[in-house]
C-alpha cells in the first residue's frame, strides 16, 4: 500500500502488478475512453469535469498534459493546451489532478503527453511520481516502439501500463512489435493525420482493429475523430472502446461556466445513442 496525503486527508492505494491492468479493462459492453486537457480553464474545473465524465460513464480519463508544440494534435487541442500553459499548468499539476481523482474514484487513469515534459522531469521520477499519483498507465503520443526499451523498463518496473498508438498504415510486423509492447489496452488510430473530430468513421479503422487482434488479446481502443453517439456505437462494433477527445475538449471550450455538466450530457449522450455531431474547426 501507498500513502498519498493531500488537503483531503490520506488515502491508501494497492500497488499490486494487476492494479492497473483491471482499471484499464473496460467494464462496459462498449468502453469510454475520456480525453481532457488539464488545466483548461483551469485545474479546479478540471477536476469537476474528470470526476462528471467518470459519474456519466466514461470508464477511463486520459489527462493531458498541456505542451508547447502539440504537433499531432488539431486546432481544438491546440487552443486547450495554450489556454493552460497561459493558466502555468504543468506535468506535476497532471499527476497532482491524477493524485486527487483517485482518491475518489477507482476509473482508469491514463497520463497523455508529449515525451518533452517526460524527460524534463526524468524518466525515472516521472514513473515513480505517475504510480504513487494513482495512474495507471502512460501514452507519450510521440514516443516511437522502436525507442521505447528504457522507457518500457521503468514502466515495468512501477507497475504501469505503456499505451502506444497502432496507425493505418503500420505494417503487420510493426502492429505486432506495437501489440507486444502495449499494457492495458491498445490505441488504434482511427485514421492518419492529426486529431480532430470527423464526420464518419474511416474503413481503415475496422481493418485495423482487426489486424491488431491478431497479435494480442488486449482491449483495443478506437480513437481520433469519434464525436457523436452513432461512431460511439459504430466503434463499439468492432472495438472495445472509442476514444473521446476533440468533442469534450470542444464542448468545454463552448461552455464557459458550466463546463463540467455539458461534459456530462455529452458522455450521456454518446451512450444513450442520442448524441450529436460537434462541429470540426
């Protein structure tokens, strides 16, 4: 057990190998995968919007840490990482917000970052720091299988699960390297290019999800574009999750004030099969 203290008192949490593995399994026929940029507007609201996605349904959050030059990311990120680098929001505010959503909820807990601000902190403080915040895995959108070797083993070592990204136009030997080296669950990529919300889901993406399973027994995750209850439920076909970005980062952005509960009807929405399409920027 590990003690993590806050202004909220102590809470203890197991740090047993299969922790984050159970988290990370989606509970639901169709799993949620929530994506928000923390410290957009601000780390308060944050931490309301988290734990309304979780209250909704969202099985898991991937808290993102806000970065510079978010390259594969569109305009919608884009405009969120800026507005909470202005706010100051760094990676240890990410794992601080990690450190007091688990305190109060037992969803899956995924940090989302570019690996600059990971090797700023240093590759071995940040796993410790991730695994004692309660976390349970790690995607670094840029960080390649190929490099990975160190990265893997000081993951191993605290107990927590790499997610990497399988895209269209990886090769099946590269899927399966890729299937290999994933914890938790797999990311497919919906499609190439950057993030954003998309008016339909790609071919590519069933053919994808199907050429990774032939590697692993993971759950696969469908991501980048999904923004309405039909993809939701057109994902939930042939994948065991979709990925929600653009569309909550979006609806925070449009909803000043009441950020957290337009998240909510969101994430209702997409699992009551009634949600409607954001607009693309």
């Amino acid at each position: 057990m590990v003690a993590i203290k806050s202004s909220r008192g102590t809470a203890f949490l197991p740090r047993s190998r299969s922790s984050p593995t159970s988290r990370l399994r989606f509970h639901h026929k169709r799993g949620l995968v929530a994506y928000v940029t923390c410290g957009d507007p601000d780390l308060s609201t944050t931490r309301e919007i988290i734990l309304a996605a979780i209250a909704a349904g969202a099985d898991v959050i991937e808290l993102g840490v806000p970065f510079s030059d978010p390259v594969a990311d569109g305009p919608v990120i884009q405009r969120a990482s800026e507005r909470a680098l202005k706010n100051g929001t760094s990676l240890e505010d990410v794992l601080q917000v990690a450190r007091e959503i688990r305190q109060s909820s037992d969803a899956g807990l995924v940090i989302f970052s570019y690996l600059n601000p990971i090797l700023r902190m240093g590759l071995e403080r940040f796993c410790e720091a991730a695994a004692v915040s309660g976390a349970d895995g790690v995607l670094l959108i840029d960080m390649t299988v190929e490099e990975a070797g160190e990265y893997r083993r000081c993951m191993e070592a605290h107990h927590l699960a790499p997610i990497f990204l399988a895209a269209p136009t990886s090769t099946d030997q590269r899927l399966k390297k890729i299937a290999q080296a994933c914890g938790g669950f797999v990311y497919a990529v919906s499609r190439t290019g950057v993030t954003g919300t998309q008016n339909e889901l790609q071919g590519d993406a069933r053919d994808l999800v199907r050429r990774i399973r032939k590697h692993t027994s993971l759950p696969i995750a469908v991501g980048f574009g999904i923004s309405n209850a039909q993809q939701f439920a057109q994902a939930g076909e042939f994948a065991d999750a979709a990925v929600v970005g653009s569309a909550i980062v979006q609806t925070i952005e449009q909803n000043p004030g009441r950020a957290a509960q337009a998240v909510a009807e969101l994430v209702h929405s997409l699992r009551a099969g009634n949600g409607r399409s954001m607009s693309a920027h």
